[in-house]
C-alpha cells in the first residue's frame, strides 16, 4: 500500500536534486567548454571538444593566489572565532541566570532578521573611523558579528541538552568549571559547532558584497569573488574564465564539507540522555 507513495517521494527527491544540481553541473561544463561553444546560440548540455584554456587564464593571473589565499585566512578566522565565542555565549546564556537574559536572546533573534544590506553603509563608515578599510580585518569583524547570532541560537540547544547532572557529577568528581567546559562540555556540543562552521565558512568565503565595498583601492587585499571581476567586462566578458573561476571557487567548500560532514551527520540526531 505505502510502495507507490514512496515510489512518487523518491522520483520528487531526485527531480529537486537534479534541479539543484544541474547549475552546478552547467557552471563545471562551461567551464571545460572551449570559447566557441560557450558563445554559440544553440547551447549544448555536453562538449565534445573539452579545453583547459579557461583553467589556464585563471591560474594564470598573478593576483590569484594572493586572492585565494586571503580567501582561506578570512573564512578561517571567522569559522575558529566564531565558533569559540558562540560556544562560550552558548554556554553563558543557558547554564547561567542574569538579568537581562531573555532580552539578550532576543536581540539575537532580531540581528538575524536585518538584511545585510542595509547595514552595509553603516558598517563602511564604522570601519573607515577605525582604520579598517582595505584590510583583512575589515571583511572578518563584519562576517564574526553576522555569524554569531545564528551560532548561538544552535549552540544553546545542544548545551540545554547536556544534563545538568553531568555537569554536577563532574563537580563533585573534583573538575573546575573550565575542565568541565572543555573537556566534557565542548566535545558533546561539538556536532552544533561543526554545523555553524559549515555556515560561517560559506558566508565569509563567498562574500563579495563586504569585499566589494571595504576592499577600495589595496587590490592585495582582495578575496577570491573579486577575482570574478577580472574575467567579467561589460563590453567582452569572458565567460569562459568566469565558470572556471567559480568552480575553483565551490571546491574549497565542497571539502571543507566532506570533512565535518560525517561528524555533523552523526552528531545532529543524537543527545544527551540523563
């Protein structure tokens, strides 16, 4: 009785995974296509003919490894502190009781509903008074403030979920309230930690609107989405180097994935039973 309605949920799975997938699947093709193909008007779902000569402009560029380098240390930074400060905050606002808490959760629930945009202007001027603009540090405050409130929504579900009696246990077994909060604590709430990570490191690598508009006039400060730019001209853009760029682009974060996958997959449906 239930076969053909998993026979119609399975056939829906596949369709939206193909939809989602074939973007991906036409930015890689292009990128292997050769300039003919890519500017013809009859399109082609394959290529008979492929090329390397889009992967050979973009690695050619002498700025590009300074960008995909720039890339690696902002996402890195704001994935580690992040993190870390999610995960004390977390901590903070559910174990402890103090005035103001409830009013500070939700100030964390209203961050999330501005939209970047909007706090782009401000946040230029913000950086421009504290000597930030055309820096580094100019793209990674902005992505740690923007990460956080998120983070620690998540995060203060997977320490409400760890017992108190745990934590009384190894009070009394002789443990400090840091040993607790590192040894014990952090690795229970390490799968919320891995899935905050995935979304900070896609937020911060693929940003281009903050490094559009803090990074001016130092271009050895630039990241790798502005890097699109170099291959994107309004009069001759080169398609070609555009797909190549981006798919260099989607690899770091399809390994990054395939790293923590396992532990955030493992981690999400479990807790911790008194």
């Amino acid at each position: 009785m239930r076969r053909p309605g998993r026979l119609a949920a399975e056939a829906s799975a596949l369709l939206v995974a193909v939809v989602v997938a074939f973007p991906l699947y036409w930015m890689v093709l292009s990128a292997f296509k050769p300039a003919g193909e890519i500017e013809s008007s009859e399109p082609r779902p394959w290529t008979i003919a492929p090329s390397l000569d889009s992967f050979r402009r973009v690695f050619g560029q002498q700025e590009f490894g300074r960008y995909f380098l720039n890339s690696l240390v902002v996402a890195g930074c704001v994935v580690i502190a992040s993190a870390l400060i999610a995960f004390l905050a977390a901590t903070a606002v559910t174990r402890f009781r103090f005035r103001l808490r409830t009013t500070l959760l939700i100030m964390f629930l209203v961050a999330q509903m501005v939209p970047v945009e909007a706090l782009t202007i401000p946040l230029f001027f913000l950086m421009r008074d504290f000597g930030q603009l055309n820096t580094l540090g100019s793209l990674i405050l902005p992505h740690i403030a923007f990460s956080l409130p998120f983070a620690i929504w998540m995060l203060r579900g997977f320490v409400k979920a760890v017992p108190e009696a745990l934590e009384e246990a190894a009070y009394i077994d002789g443990a400090s309230r840091a040993r607790f909060l590192w040894q014990i604590l952090f690795p229970l709430v390490l799968p919320g930690l891995v899935a905050t990570s995935v979304f900070s490191f896609i937020s911060a690598w693929n940003d281009f609107l903050f490094a559009k508009s803090f990074i001016i006039s130092d271009t050895s400060q630039s990241t790798l989405p502005m890097a699109l730019l170099v291959f994107y001209k309004p009069d001759d853009p080169d398609w070609g180097g555009v797909m190549a760029a981006s798919t260099v682009m989607t690899i770091p974060v399809l390994i990054f994935f395939v790293l923590v996958q396992r532990r955030l997959v493992s981690g999400l449906g479990g807790a911790v039973k008194d």
